[in-house]
C-alpha cells in the first residue's frame, strides 16, 4: 500500500511554481479584512473580482499535466499582475487613510496599472492549452469583461472630501466652518470610533518607522495634527461612544480581558498602554520604544506639540509609571513590563578612586566628630558629581556608615549624611541598598528632629526612593506622612515643594491616602490652593486630585469650601490645574453632598469654563468636563422640574381654599349693638 502511494504521488507532478503563486495570491485576496476608506469602492469592486477567480486559481493548482513554456510564462504575467495587486489591496486595509486621499493621483494610478495589468493578463491568458473547464472559464471571461470597463474609467474620490482635507492641511479653511469640515471628514474617512482612530495613528506611526531613517518632513507631522483635530472632534461630539479606547490586555490570570484605558496612560504615538512612559524636552510622555523610533527616523519636534526639541535626553516618568502600575492592580490587570535593556557595563573604579573613596569611609568611623564632618561633606559632593561616583561609592560599602551618621548630635555631620544618600539615591541600582539597608527610619528621625536643610534633603531622599512602587508601603508605614505634612507646614520654598513631590508619590499608594488626610495635609492644600500668589499650585492641584478619590478625602475637602476656588481654576488655570479642578469637581459631585456642590457650583457659573474647557483641554481635562457637564445638565433639569412641580402645587392649593367673606360696608353697622348683657340687671 505505501509502495502503491508513493507511485501515485511520482505520477502527480507538484504544482507549478507560477500555478501555486496564482492561487496564493486569490487566496491571500480571499482572506477575511475590510476596507474603511476614500476608497472602499474602488477596494471593494477590485477584491471581489479577484476573489471570483478562486475556481481558476483551484483548477490551475490541481491539474495533472505540467505547463509547458508558453503557459509558465502566461501563469506569471497573471501572478505578478495577482500580486501587484495584492499588495494594493493591503495598503487599502492598512495604510493610513488621511494619506491615501492626499496622494489620491499616485493611487489612482496604481488602480489603473493594476486593472490594466489583470486585464491584459486574463486576455491573453491561454484556457485551452491548460485544460480549464467551460464553467470556469466563463467565470473568467466575466471578470476580464468587468476589469476591461473599468480600465476604461477613472472612479476619482470626492472632489469636496479632498478639498476638505487640503483645507485643514494648509489652514485656509473658514473658522466657522471647521466642526462642519471635521464631521464629513470623520463620516468620510470612517474615522467615528475609538478602534479606528488607533488605527490610523499605527497607520502614520508605521509610515515614519518604514522612512528606513530619512527624515520624512513637515508633511508626516501635519497628517498628525489633521487626526488629532479628528480625534477631538470625534471624541468631544461622542464622549458615549464606546468601547472608548479599548483594549486587550493579560490579566493576572494569564487571560486576555478588553478594559478601558485612560487616554493619560495611553502613548499619543501608538496609542496603547505605556509600560515605560518617558519625558521629552517639551514635557510631553511616551512610550520609550515609540519616541526612540521617532527620534530614530530624523525628527526633531516633538509629536503633539510640534515644538522642537532643545534636545533629545529621556527622562523616566516614574509617577505615571506609578500611576500606571496601580491602575492595574485596581482592576486585576497584569501590571506592563517594560522591554529589557541590554546591561550596561558597571562601571569599574580605578585604583586612586577606590582608595580615595577608602580613606573617606575609614574617616567616617572616625571617633573625632571633625573627620566624620568632613569626610561626610566630601562623600557628599563626590555623588553629587556624576553616576560613576555614586556607584562606586556605594560599592566601596558607604550606605551603611552613612546611615549610622543620621542619628548624629552633631547637625552639620547629620546633614551631610542625608544629603550624601539623597545623591546616591538618584541612581536607580543604589535605590534597593538604601532601603535594603533599613534606611527609612533613620530618614525619618533627620525629616523629624534636623536642621531646616537636612530636613528638606530628607523630603527630597523619601520622595527618591518612592518612586519605587513598594517602597512607598514601607515609607508611609514609618511615619514619614505626618513629618512631610508639618515640613510642607513650616518649611522655606524648596523645603515645601520637595516635601509636596514626596506626599503626592506616597498617596499614588491608596493605604498612604487615608494617612496623608489625618495628618491634616486636606486645610495646607487648600490653603495653597486659595494662596493668591499661587505659589505650588501645580503640586497642590495634583496632590488634591488624588485625595479626592479617597471617601474621606472628599469629605475634607468638601468641608473646605472648595467650589468657588476650583471653579476659577476651571476657567483660569493652567492645562493641567484645570484638569485636575475638573477631577475633584466631578468627585465632589458625585458622594453624598453632591447636590450641595452641584448648587455652589452651579452659582458660581460653571457651565461657561466647563464647555470651553470640554472643547480645548488635555485629554483627560475633556472626559472628566464631559462627565461633569452630564451631571450639571441633569441637575439642572431636576431643579427646574421641582419648581415647576410646586409652582403647580401652589396654583392646586390656591384652588381649593375656602374664598375670604365679602368686606361688610361700614354703613351697614348699626349705630349700636343689641346685647345679651342688657337683659341682666346692671350691678352697682
């Protein structure tokens, strides 16, 4: 039976290669997408052709007689026309579909080579010699009819939509005419939901990637600028559309599940879940690989703002990291692991470095107050210098007697310590053997009991090592809260804003939260909040929109009388206060004294900044707007109803009440009264 098999499959010659490539192509055409595009037509019309010579392309691959010269070479004129137009069947599914209108002639013309070439492939294909069956080939002829009509055509796009578009693009359009403008070109460009518009921004992403490192110029960043108009005004005229930017992620299961992400934890490149957000030079996060591929490919201005960049240095954003790791948490999602780097070399002292920095460590265990005081200063100034010492330092074993120094009655030497750790603590490797080596308490006793300065140094240490997630459960178990809150209390300019940078990392950490309100730190951030100079206002704004998704957090800033003060911060502050006053708004307004809030807030006319700041903020400044002018709208609706429904109440009880009697005219009382009294005897 095996012998016989093997016979059998001697005597069916494979396929050709001409043959297979035909029928690979038809299938690969065949294969499940859409298109949501200028030119789902055109894309439609020419995949349903190719798609009706799947018979063909199945007869081809399963004749028995091998093609002589003639029909190989007539084979591959059809596979190489099959898969030209493949390849333009892809870049329907995937290309970027603001760019495929402005380079609307250079597709036209690849319909029309492609057309042209299937066309003139199928006329002069040979059916007879290759044994095609009548059936087919009348299915065959039918297509090379239809593609023969349309080679005779040109099926242009729109005139207006591209005349849209070119409008947005070079900024001649009418003002008053841009939502108008943006709505056809939403519904146009099938650019009406959030799956959509990530797509389109892959779609441009990748079209930088593939520039192979050229600099692909202006033209990349103003398609940019058109999708985010887009995607405002989409998102802006829907904020109920739905799913909003979701996506499927592990869960910590090992599952996928579909979430929501805020759009503040999205990268504005890609669009998905940063798991290593960095800062560029303009202030703006992304994810690290996407930037790189960016900065990679020539560019020198920054993706959202189009400012250009002072320079190209990438700062970790360890708050939104922490932001990021917590949201996760929250909702039982498998935090982001961020792609390994590849090990740097450590770096190796050289023998007068070691043995300078062995001479410093033999003075600090010095019993003469004076040697630990200076080689203190001189460890200090030496990790303050670059990365190199302060891996070399803590190496050589100097945490530890440092650490041992906090504790010192002589505050300059305790000063230095904590300032010298505070510089070592700025290395990422040195964060672990600081905490590793018990160092928060004794942090903590500087924070409490030190000068001004090591007090401030302190805050600054703590708020170092919290940038580390589980740090900050180990840091706001040891009483460092409360300390932070008085030196915010009492403490000059910068001993305050280090002090707000730590409070604020702590309370990312939702158990450090409750701590931060019984400390009192709710009245200090109001009171910043309410400071005319506006003197840590960013800080204070921050740290308030944090605390206000703790219940008793809302209930002492409730106590604060805040609307007033947010309310002008809606209307005046920065991008970003404004969107924090918005998140602690929409918080107060949705516990148990909402209808208070809702009512203050509605005196103090919020609805104005509200809808300007719902039209032009940060992203996450726009859906909380939303969200809050949903809330305003229903209250207002409730109020007017009640009031309606008493003033009815009234009109109803008006009716129904007894009419008061007719006024007696004076001239219809008697000049005198008959009395009973009178029949009695008067007595004397």
């Amino acid at each position: 039976m095996a012998g016989d098999q093997e016979e059998a499959e001697r005597e069916s010659p494979a396929p050709a290669p001409a043959a297979e490539r035909v029928a690979a192509a038809v299938e690969t055409v065949a294969a499940p997408g859409e298109f949501r595009n200028a030119y789902r037509r055109q894309l439609l019309a020419l995949s349903r052709r190719i798609r009706l010579l799947g018979p063909f392309a199945e007869e081809l691959r399963e004749r028995r007689r091998p093609a002589g010269e003639e029909e190989e070479r007539a084979l591959a004129t059809l596979a190489d026309a099959l898969e030209k137009a493949v390849e333009l069947l892809k870049l329907g599914r995937e290309g970027s579909r603001i760019s495929l209108v402005f380079d609307r002639d250079r597709v036209m013309n690849i319909f029309q080579e492609v057309v042209a070439q299937l066309e003139q492939a199928l006329h002069d294909f040979p059916y007879n010699e290759l044994d095609i069956s009548d059936e087919v080939k009348e299915q065959v002829e039918l297509v090379h009819a239809q593609l023969k009509r349309a080679k005779e055509r040109v099926d242009m796009p729109e005139d207006e939509f591209y005349n849209d578009l070119l409008s947005l693009y070079n900024k001649t359009y009418d003002p008053s005419a841009e939502l108008a403008i943006l709505d056809r070109l939403s519904e146009k460009l099938h650019l009406m939901t959030i799956t959509d518009l990530t797509q389109e921004s892959l779609a441009l992403h990748e079209m930088v990637a593939s520039g192979g490192g050229q600099d692909p110029g202006e033209h990349i960043e103003k398609l940019s600028m058109l999708l985010k108009k887009i995607k405002d005004f989409v998102q802006t005229n829907n904020p109920e559309m739905g799913p909003p930017m979701a996506s499927k992620i592990m869960d910590t299961s090992g599952d996928q599940k579909s979430v929501i992400v805020p759009d503040e934890f999205r990268c504005p490149i890609s669009l998905e879940l940063m798991k290593d957000p960095v800062i560029v030079a303009t202030g703006q996060t992304y994810e690290r690989s996407c930037i790189e591929k960016w900065l990679a490919s020539g560019h020198h201005t920054c993706p959202t703002t189009q400012q250009r960049m002072a320079n190209t240095t990438l700062t970790p954003n360890y708050v939104l990291r922490s932001l990021i790791s917590q949201w996760c948490e929250t909702n039982g999602i498998e935090a982001p692991k961020r792609s390994s780097q590849p090990n740097k070399p450590m770096p190796t002292c050289s023998s007068s470095e070691r043995a300078n920095i062995d001479a410093l460590l033999s003075k600090l265990c010095s019993p003469d107050p004076e040697e630990q005081r200076s080689a203190a200063a001189e460890l200090r100034l030496l990790a303050k210098r670059n990365a190199h010492n302060r891996l070399c330092i803590a190496e050589a074993g100097a945490i530890p007697l440092l650490l041992s120094l906090l504790s010192s009655s002589d505050l300059r030497t305790q000063e230095h310590a904590v300032t010298a750790l505070l510089n070592l603590s700025i290395h990422e490797d040195n964060k672990a053997s600081i905490m590793s080596s018990g160092a928060v308490p004794s942090v903590v006793h500087v924070l409490k009991n030190g000068s001004m300065e090591a007090r401030e140094n302190a805050a600054a240490t703590l708020f170092s090592l919290s940038v580390v997630d589980e740090y900050k459960v180990t840091i706001g178990g040891t009483g460092a809260i409360p300390a932070l809150v008085v030196l915010l209390s009492e403490g000059s300019q910068r001993g305050k804003k280090d002090a707000a940078a730590a409070l604020f990392n702590l309370c990312i950490y939702q158990g450090n939260k409750g701590r931060a309100i019984r400390a009192g730190l709710v009245p200090l951030i109001m009171g910043l909040v309410t400071n005319p100079t506006g003197a840590l206002m960013d800080e204070a704004m921050a740290i308030l929109s944090i605390l206000s998704s703790h219940q008793e957090g809302k209930a002492a800033i409730g106590a604060a009388e805040p609307v007033p003060a947010l309310v002008e911060l809606l209307g005046s502050g920065s991008p970003r206060n404004r969107e924090n006053a918005a998140a602690v708004m929409l918080h107060l307004c949705s516990g148990e004294q909402q209808l208070v809030h809702l009512a203050r807030a509605h005196e103090c006319g919020i609805m104005v900044p509200l809808r300007e700041l719902a039209l032009n903020g940060t992203e996450r400044g726009k859906r909380k707007a939303v969200q809050l002018l949903e809330r305003m709208s229903r209250f207002m609706v409730q109020q007017q109803e009640e009031q309606e429904s008493h003033s009815r109440l009234q009109a109803a009880a008006a009716q129904v009440l007894p009419q008061a009697p007719e006024q007696v005219q004076e001239s219809e009382i008697p000049d005198q009264l008959e009395s009973p009294a009178s029949q009695y005897p008067t007595l004397l």
